[in-house]
C-alpha cells in the first residue's frame, strides 16, 4: 500500500512536470486525472509551490531563513 503523503507529493510533482513541459493547467487535469477542474490544478501548483518555498527556507537554499523564524 502506498503512503498517502507520499501519494500526494507525487500528485503534485506530475503537475509541475506538466506545466514545465508547456501543458496548461486544464491540459494537465485532462491528461493525467481527467476529473479535476482548472482551479484544483492550480490550487495543487500552488500548493507545490509553498512547498517548495517552505523546504528552501528550511534547507537554507537561496532566499531562505535557514529554518530561523
């Protein structure tokens, strides 16, 4: 059985895949899932994307707080 973090993370890294690729946001819903609307596509991007920005932040990668608050 598959972790459902993990599931959820992978989610989110197709879509970003997706729009690296030049997909728009609906081209991805209709390709990988079919039954997502445009505005949860976007919302997962968004969601990736705090994600992303809180790792940085944490990592101290470029632009972050080095996990200080």
């Amino acid at each position: 059985m598959m972790n459902p973090l993990k599931k959820d993370i992978d989610d989110l890294l197709r879509f970003q895949q997706g729009i690296d690729t030049g997909l728009k946001p609906l081209e991805i819903t209709k390709l990988l899932y079919g039954d997502l609307t445009d505005e949860e596509v976007l919302e997962k991007l968004a969601q990736l994307k705090r994600t992303r920005d809180y790792l940085n932040g944490f990592f101290g990668f470029p632009g972050g707080n080095n996990g200080r608050k």
